[in-house]
C-alpha cells in the first residue's frame, strides 16, 4: 500500500510522520498525577499553617476582627446546631426506647440517650453542620477576596493577611465549637427527655439524674474539648481553600465546595484517632 494519500483536491499528500501523531500518555500519569497533587496540597496547607501561626503569635493582635468572626462563627451558628441536636435526641429516643425494650434495659434509656449524645453525636454532628456553614462562608468569603485582588490590598497596606483574615477566622471556629457543641447537647437531651416522657411520663429531674449516673469528668468532657481540633481543621482548610483561589467566579465556587468537603472528610478522620487517643489517655 502506498505511503502517500490522495487529497479531496488530488493533490499528494504526504505520510503524517510521529511529530503529527503523538503517542498517547501512559495510563499512569493520571495516578502520578493526582498522587503529586495530594502531596503538593499537604504541603501547601503545612506552609501555610506555619505562616499563620507565626502571625498569630506575632503583634499587633487583630481584637476587632477576632469578636467580629466570634460572632459570626458562634452565635449565627446558633439555631441551626440547636435543631440538628434536638433532632438527634428525637431520633435516639425513639431508636433506643425499641431497642432496650425488645432486650428488657428500658431502664437504661436515659443512660443511653445522654451518654450517644454527649460522647459522639452531639460533637461530631456539630462539627459537621458547622462545617458545612461557617466552611463553606470562610471559603468563598476569602475566594472571592483573593479574585477581586483585596487580599493584594491588604497586603499593600502593610497588613498581614494571615493575622488580619486567616488566623482570626481560625481561632474564632477553636473557640466556637466547644460551646456550640455544649448547646446541642443541652438540646438533644432535653429532646430526647421530651420524646421519652410522652411515652413513658418521666420527671426532667429523674430523667437527669438517671442519664448523669456514673458519669466523670472523663467521660464527659474530653470528647466537648476535642470539637476544638474539629474547629482548627474547619477554620484552617476553608482559609487555605480561600486564599489560594485563581479563576475567577469559577474559582470562588470551587473553593466554597472543596471548603466543606474537605473539612467534613478530615474532621471524620480526626473522629477516628481522637476517639482512640480518648480511649487510651481518659479510661
């Protein structure tokens, strides 16, 4: 067979040499790829959680900015965190009052609501539900700053960035979440009381007194406090996502969704080994 191929004109025209074909890409760039770009991401954050850190410690303090994220992290964040934990002690009224009753414990129903919402539900799911808010507020707050060349302004201005925008924001979510874990479990007992008694009539105070039964300070406080290493992952990931945006609306979009994803996915990985570390150090 020829070489040579004949044009739609009848013209000759030559063989396509390698130049004009390229091979295709091994099938393991993608994975190298995306492997680089996880390590290059960890590194990222690394570099910029060092630089925040040093801001923060470094003066003059940001106060003003400080009360302002305090606000609008915790108290905005209010509602939302006290519907999520009532709607737990609803659910784990009626779930554990068919449950010990098919076992003959229903007796162990305040026990066993207090102790689901105090110990791993009332933090993790406040944990969530804030990063879902306040993530995904931080993220496309400091996106679309970075867009619309603000933070090149403050920058300009003499101001550090990281003191002034990010280490606020992060401090602002460690300082919140305890408390508005607090909040929710307050909500999710006194619920899970409500729902209880419209079955089986049951004083606030007996219910109270029956949930809290044994408990100590280890098991009751270590895993409130350990929402204040959900509240850095959440505060720290969404201002990284923020502040590194390029393209655009495009960009500010993105940084809003990689912001709750993100945090929602290290703040389940860091449940894992603070459940454990709580284990070993709180008996």
């Amino acid at each position: 067979m020829n070489e040579t191929q004949l044009t739609a004109e009848g013209s000759i025209s030559p063989p396509q040499s390698a130049e004009q074909n390229p091979p295709a890409e091994p099938w393991f760039g993608s994975p190298m790829g995306f492997v680089n770009s996880i390590f290059e991401w960890f590194g990222g954050i690394g570099v910029f959680s060092w630089q925040v850190l040093r801001a923060a410690a470094t003066p003059p303090y940001e106060w003003g900015e400080l009360i302002r994220q305090l606000d609008e992290v915790g108290s905005k964040s209010v509602p939302l965190v006290a519907m999520a934990g009532a709607a737990i002690g609803v659910v784990l009224s009626m779930e554990a009052r068919s449950s010990l009753t098919h076992f003959g414990a229903k007796a162990m129903l305040p026990s066993a609501i207090v102790y689901s919402v105090v110990q791993e539900m009332g933090p993790i799911i406040t944990s969530l539900v804030v990063s879902g808010r306040v993530g995904a507020g931080i993220g496309a707050e400091l996106a679309s700053m970075k867009v619309t060349e603000q933070i090149d302004a403050i920058e300009a201005s003499a101001l550090n960035p990281y003191r002034l925008l990010a280490a606020t924001r992060i401090l602002a979510c460690i300082l919140m979440l305890p408390l508005l874990t607090i909040g929710a479990d307050a909500c999710g007992v006194f619920m899970g009381w409500l729902t209880s008694t419209i079955t089986d009539p049951i004083s606030m105070r007996q219910f109270i007194d029956a949930g809290f039964k044994g408990a100590t300070f280890n098991a009751l406080l270590p895993p409130t406090f350990k929402t204040a290493v959900f509240g850095m992952i959440i505060g720290t990931i969404a201002c990284f996502q923020g502040m590194k945006t390029q393209g655009g609306a495009a960009g500010v979009g993105r940084a809003a969704t990689e912001s709750v994803v993100l945090s929602s996915l290290f703040v389940i990985l860091a449940d894992v080994v603070l459940v454990k570390f709580i284990l070993v150090f709180f008996p």
